[in-house]
C-alpha cells in the first residue's frame, strides 16, 4: 500500500469531521493515517497540527510565555523555526535560530509585548511545514478618570510653621538622599576616552553642570579597590596576602598623582570632591571570596580558617591596607582624596555564593558568608587601631548588602535563615545594615513592588531585631534603590524602561525620607556611562545617566547625552531647608515639606495608578503673602514616556491633580520668610517581642513601654504583617483596654495585582490612635479573625507637638 499523498489525507480528515458533527460517531484516529508496519521506516517529518492559546488584556513591556505542545506524529527529525520571537525545546534556553525536533519533544514560545494599548504581538512557530500563531494582545488604554466628587478628594495638609523631627533630624540632607551611584574620579565623566567608547559629551563640562547645577552628591564606588588589587603582587613572606610594602608605594603613588595630576580627569575629580565627602567602596564576591580565584597577578586570597586566622583575615588585610594607603590621611596629610566613611564588605554576597554558585563555591552557607563579614571587620579595625589615625577610625563598615529582602519568603524561613542570622552572628560588628531596594515592575507577566508598606515592613523589621539582640537600633545604608524592567532587560536603551525606574526612584525615596535619623545613605542607581557593563553593540547597561544620541529614536549622533534619569535630578534639584508637618488622608499620596527661609517646598508622590484629586491646605503663613508658585511634575505618557512639566501661578492650587504615579514639587515663594514657631518631635517605640504567629481568634499581646507623651500630638500604631493573599489585613485592636479603628487601605499596591503580584503580603498597616488612649507603658492586644502568616513587628510613633493639630481643615 503507498502512503496517502496530503490531498487524499486532507479528503479523510473532512469527511470525518463532517461525520462527527452529524453525530456519526468517531472522531479521526492518528493511526488512520499512518503507514503500515511494513512501511514505518519511511521518514515522516511532518506533524500533527498544533495551536496556541492566545492572551488578551496583556501588560505592556511585558513578556509572555506561551502553554507548551507536544511534537507528535513524526518518526524522523523535524525542522524548526520562528519568527518574531523564540522559542524553547524541552525546557532548554530560548533561541531564535533554525534547529531541528523530535517526536514527543515539548515546545514553548515567548514574545514581549510593546508600550501601545489595544495592540497584537504574533510569534509563528514552523515545524515540519505546519505552522500555528501565538498572539498577544495589550489591554485597551484606560479610560481618563473622571473628576471626583469633592468628597472623594484626597486632604492634604502643610503646616509650615511647624519643624517635623524625627530622632534629632530636621534639616535636608542632600548628601544623603539626592546622591549618584558614581564617584568623582570616574573616567566617565570625561568625554572621548576608552570609557565613553571615543565619543564626545555634548556638554564638554558634564561633571560640573550635572553635580552643581543639579545639587547632587557623589555615592559609591565599587570597581576602584578591586582595580588598586589587581596591581599588587602577593607577600612573599605571606601567601594569600598583599605585599604591604607594594600597597604603600601604589597608594602614596595615587595618592600623589591625585593631588598634583594636570590631566583634565584629575583638575575635574579635586574641584568636586567637596561631593565626594562620605563614599561608599565595596567589595565584590570575586576576587575577595578566598576560593582560589585570581587576585589579577597570578595569585588569590589565603583559604586558611583557623583561630589565629579566620577565613577571610587576608581580605580584611587587604581592605585595610587599601583604606590606609590610597586616600588622604587628615589634617596632616596633603594628598590624596577624602577617605570614604562606608566600607561594604561585599555586595550581594548570598546571590552569588549561595543561590547561584560557581562550581567552587558550592556548599558555601550564608552562615560561611557572614562569619567572613566577621573576620572582615575584626582585621580592618585591628590596623586602624594599630595606625592611630584619627581619619581611619571615621570609616565605618557594615554588611551584608542584601539584593532580595524578602524575609516572608517560605513563611520567614527566609528572615531566619538569612537576615536574622546575619545579625545573631555578625550584627554587634557591624556599624550599619546594608539593603538594596528595587522594584520589578515588568517579569514574566507579574509586577512585584516594595515602594509602599512592603519597604517600611522590611525597615521595622530590621529595626526591631536589631534592637532587641545587640541593644541598638541599627543605622541602614541604603546602597542601591531603583528597578528592574525584566521584560526589557536585554532591550536597547528606550525612555518607557527609564520611566520605569524613576516611578520607583521617586517613590522610593519618599520612603527614605521617613527616617532621616536611621538612614546613613539612600543611592539611587544610576550609573554614568557603564560601558563597562554593555552587553553588545545594540545592548547598553540599562541603569545610566548618560546615552549616546543615535540610542534614541530620531537622532543622529555619538555625543553624550542625557538619558531620562537626568529627570529625577532635574525635579529635585532646588529642594532643601528645614523638614516641617505635611499629612495626606490617604497613605497613597506620599507627602513631605520643607522651609528654607522665604521659600516651602511642597512634595507629592501618587503610589496610585489612576490620577488623584488633592484638596491642598497650606497652613501656618496667615499674614505673609504669597507672591509665587512654581510646579515641576514628573509624570508619564500612555506611551509610558516620562515628562517633566513645569509650569508658574500667582496662586496656591487648592484642588491639585497628581497624575498617575507621578511625581510633584510645589516651590512656594513667599514676601517674608516663613516663621518656624512650631514643632512636631516624632519618636518611634518597639514591642517587646516580634513574629508572632497569627492563629484565628487567639490574643497577640504586646507591651510598648517608656513611652513619652506630651498633652498635644497624634500616634500611630505601626502593624507588619505577612500572610498570604485572601487573609484578613484588618484585625480587631486595643491599646489599653480602648478599641482602635483598624482602615483597610495601606501604604502602595495590594501586592497581589490581579493574581501577577507577590506571592504574599508583606507590608506596614498603619493604624491612627488617639493620643489620649497612650501612656507611659501600654498594653496592644491584637486578634485575627483568620489562621496563617505571621504579624512581624508591632511599633508605635508619636508625635508630640506644641500645639494641636486639625488634619484636613483650612486656615
């Protein structure tokens, strides 16, 4: 019998189909169709047909991962193609390129959609001749929101007579929160060299314009001691350390060279270095994890743990020596540049070693990682206190720089096993904590924020353990905030993936400015030019302050430009002066206020995604008149593109339109200065215990003592809560015997985003309390209505103030 060519085999498929329609009976079996046995050798390349699930109601700038089909209906090896995305075989990496499959194999496809509304991406898979579609549709454009009824405006309150402090801090600290991840004798800065790819800046004195015209401060610096490292040969007296007699000559040989250097990098790095005052340098897993690893001159770090020498002894020596030798030495000293006052033992350490180790680092713990932070410090401090140097003992070292805080993860297993042991092991060692904040607002189809409650649950954590095992209430550097756009990440440079980062940029660092007493540094991470980090010709480091020109769409050109980042700079360039009361009724509008003498600076940040209508209250300046209004607004396009709008008024705005996830800072300028004759002094309190697990119907109590409560102010009680997503986030509370009404809105998104979210909640409910209901020592009582998760901290702010305060009524 000869096969059936495709028409005869096209004529049975219809004809049974059009029997089982009729309700003939039987349906077309695969082996109908087959050759006898006799023929099975014959090769048959060509499948059965198979299809896609289409997905509407998409995300923008997200990928998509299609079901997966089974290849059936071959004997022999079948041609494989795509076109308009990639696709993956068996679970394997995706590709783009002709290859070939078997029968039984299992094929997935991706594609990422783009920033329009309403729009289809197709990916068409072939194999064997038979191809099939898979599509993606974006959702439809949102509707614009209609005006709200006055009743649905958001209040929002400036009392700009009154200080707001918080543990002692009152003022504007630009050197901590408006800062660059970059240091002042960056290459990069300076157009035409290997680091600008031989290209021009357009503005030919860039470092200048940026850090003075912008008011910007300088951050971190974590390639220049593993550069310095590279250099030095290996004691020989010693192995597994540097040559100290080396470190010296290279080190006063910088140091020299930075002080009378001509070059126009060094003329540049000495006229900023007035913003390069507290720098953060920092270690990276490789070299300095002591695993055999090339140090750059043919040796590595010694291996040796013993009591005399603990793994990691040669590292700290090392750091040390760098600290001592490559930066200027005090009042006594001529040359070279400010010392840095943070020393990162490693960044990211757990990621790397831990989650996704090289062959040679496998088994290591994160307890291994954080007894090296130990040895670390213990040998830094041992040559500082040997040298004497009043300057050395400035620098202040702390670990263990965490990348993915998510301590409700596995139900806390990850607190437990990560971020509480490193304070259990090394916490009384440390000067700091260091923690990295980023937003994914775009991976594999999910949004997972931490702007909002999930940031201030993950502070308040730290916070209190921190306090109940070393006695102190540990300080945090907050060493890298931003995004990663995932569905971007390997894109060419384009404004939606900055607009991105600078929705998280902005809300971010509204969290930081909540605690100007614990917060040593807060860095956004933007980086200069970071050719360093391009991935190909088309593919740049995604995270950069500057672009070339022909990057963007419509422009020609090598010169250096700004890219969007610029934006985040440009809005907040003018702000500072003394922090004074600002309060919005819904925690959604993130607010804060500062006076500098004539002039308030109003800011306002929409964690929202539809635009909110603000009724604005300026309070406090009754006789002083106003003479002028100036509003920046950082907002985005339905094309996701950010903009910056600036516009005058002779008036205050009392009904003020925040659009979606923007950002807004009112500068009002007033005829006489503005009198501070107020204050509002915050103090937070901590329970005395944490991570209780909530059980439906039992009483969580705590005890919050030594409270100080004046006769005017306002308190809020501050509930972190992890559970999984459906559990109640309201429980029913008592403060001293006086039941307290728990709102049902929190700080940012619900976490869950229509099942895309995180896994869980975990964030801060915030809970207005009377402060008549507080005294001295107070006794919390909490009960769930349902079982699971845990209620992770329980603290409590006061504010005391010197008059009484009348939220939401105008003056």
């Amino acid at each position: 019998m000869k096969r059936l060519i495709f028409s005869e085999r096209l004529a049975i498929l219809i004809l049974a189909g059009t029997l089982s329609a009729c309700g003939g009976g039987g349906s077309v079996g695969d082996n109908e169709n087959q050759p006898p046995d006799n023929e099975s050798t014959q090769e048959d390349t060509r499948p059965d047909t198979f299809s896609f699930t289409p997905i509407n109601d998409a995300e923008l700038n997200t990928e998509y991962t299609s079901s997966a089909i089974t290849v059936s209906g071959i004997n022999a090896a079948a041609n494989i193609s795509i076109s308009g995305g990639e696709y993956s075989v068996n679970n394997g990496a995706f590709s783009d390129n002709t290859a070939t499959v078997e029968d039984g194999d299992s094929v997935v496809v991706r594609v990422s959609t783009g920033p329009q509304y309403s729009a289809a991406v197709t990916v068409t898979l072939s194999i064997g001749g038979i191809s099939a579609d898979f599509t993606v549709t974006t959702k439809a454009e949102p509707q614009p929101e209609p005006e709200p009824p006055a009743s649905d405006s958001v209040k929002v309150d400036f009392n700009l007579n009154m200080r707001h402090t918080v543990g002692g801090e009152s003022e504007f600290d630009r050197r901590k929160f408006i800062t660059v991840h970059a240091s002042n004798t960056e290459n990069d800065w300076v157009g035409g060299n290997t680091q600008s790819a031989g290209a021009p800046n357009e503005d030919p004195d860039l470092i200048t314009n940026f850090l003075d015209g912008y008011d910007v401060y300088l951050g971190r610096d974590t390639g220049g001691m593993k550069w310095q490292l590279s250099q030095l040969p290996e004691d020989g007296a010693r192995p597994g350390f540097i040559d100290e007699a080396a470190a010296a000559s290279k080190g006063g040989g910088m140091r020299w060279n930075y002080t009378e250097g001509a070059s126009v990098s060094a003329q540049l790095a000495r006229k900023h270095e007035h913003r390069a005052t507290d720098m953060i340098v920092g270690g990276q897993q490789h070299p300095y994890w002591p695993n055999g690893d090339d140090t750059g001159m043919g040796w590595s770090f010694s291996t040796t743990d013993t009591v005399e020498e603990p793994f990691g002894t040669a590292v700290g020596h090392y750091m040390a020596n760098f600290l001592y030798e490559y930066f200027n030495r005090g009042e006594s000293d001529a040359y070279g540049q400010p010392k840095p006052v943070f020393l990162e033992v490693m960044n990211e350490p757990l990621y790397d070693l831990v989650d996704y180790p090289k062959a040679k680092d496998e088994g290591t713990t994160p307890e291994d990682v954080f007894k090296f932070h130990n040895a670390v410090a213990n040998e830094v401090r041992a040559y500082r206190d040997a040298w004497n140097q009043p300057s050395h003992d400035n620098v202040l070292i702390g670990g263990y720089t965490v990348a993915f805080p998510d301590f409700d993860k596995d139900n806390f297993n990850r607190w437990e096993e990560r971020d509480k042991l490193f304070i259990d092991i090394a916490g009384e060692n440390m000067d700091f904590l260091s923690i990295h904040f980023y937003d994914f607002p775009a991976i594999s189809g999910t949004r997972r924020l931490r702007r909002g409650s999930n940031v201030e649950a993950t502070f308040d954590m730290l916070e209190q353990y921190s306090l109940m095992a070393t006695g102190v209430r540990m300080p945090f550097l907050v060493s890298e905030i931003g995004a990663t756009v995932h569905s971007m990440m390997n894109d060419p440079w384009s404004p939606e993936r900055d607009g991105y980062k600078l929705r998280a940029l902005n809300g971010l660092t509204m969290n930081m400015l909540e605690r100007p007493d614990q917060i040593l540094k807060s860095i956004p991470f933007v980086t200069i030019k970071a050719e360093w980090g391009r991935q190909s010709e088309t593919v740049p480091y995604s995270n950069r302050l500057m672009r070339q020109k022909k990057e963007a769409s419509g422009e020609t050109g090598d010169e250096w430009v700004y890219t969007e980042f610029v934006k985040f700079y440009q809005l907040w360039s003018e702000v500072k002066g003394t922090r004074v009361d600002s309060w919005a009724s819904d925690l959604d509008v993130q607010t804060n206020a500062y006076v500098d003498g004539n002039t308030a600076y109003l800011i306002l940040n929409n964690l929202e995604e539809e635009a909110s209508t603000l009724d604005l209250s300026t309070l406090g300046v009754a006789g002083n008149t106003l003479q002028s209004v100036n509003i920046k607004e950082l907002h985005y396009g339905n094309d996701g593109k950010p903009v910056l709008d600036e516009t005058e008024s002779a008036e205050m705005p009392q009904e003020f339109a925040l659009k979606s996830q923007a950002t807004a800072i009112l500068k009002l300028t007033f005829a006489d200065s503005i009198a501070i004759d107020g204050d509002s002094m915050e103090t937070k309190y901590y329970a005395d215990k944490y991570k209780q697990p909530i059980t439906a119907g039992a009483k969580l109590q705590f005890a919050i003592n030594d409270v100080a409560v004046g006769e005017n102010g306002e308190a809020v009680l501050r509930l972190g809560i992890g559970r999984d997503h459906g559990k109640s986030l309201a429980p029913n509370v008592t403060i001293n015997g006086n039941t307290v009404s728990v709102p049902e809105d929190y700080q940012g998104y619900d976490q869950y985003y229509n099942g895309k979210g995180r896994p869980q909640y975990f964030g801060v409910i915030e809970i207005p309390v009377d402060i008549a209901y507080l005294s001295q020592n107070n006794t919390i009582e909490v009960v769930f209505d349902d079982d699971g998760g845990f209620l992770s901290t329980a603290t409590m702010q006061v504010f005391n103030t010197t008059a009484p305060l009348s939220r939401g009524a105008r003056e």
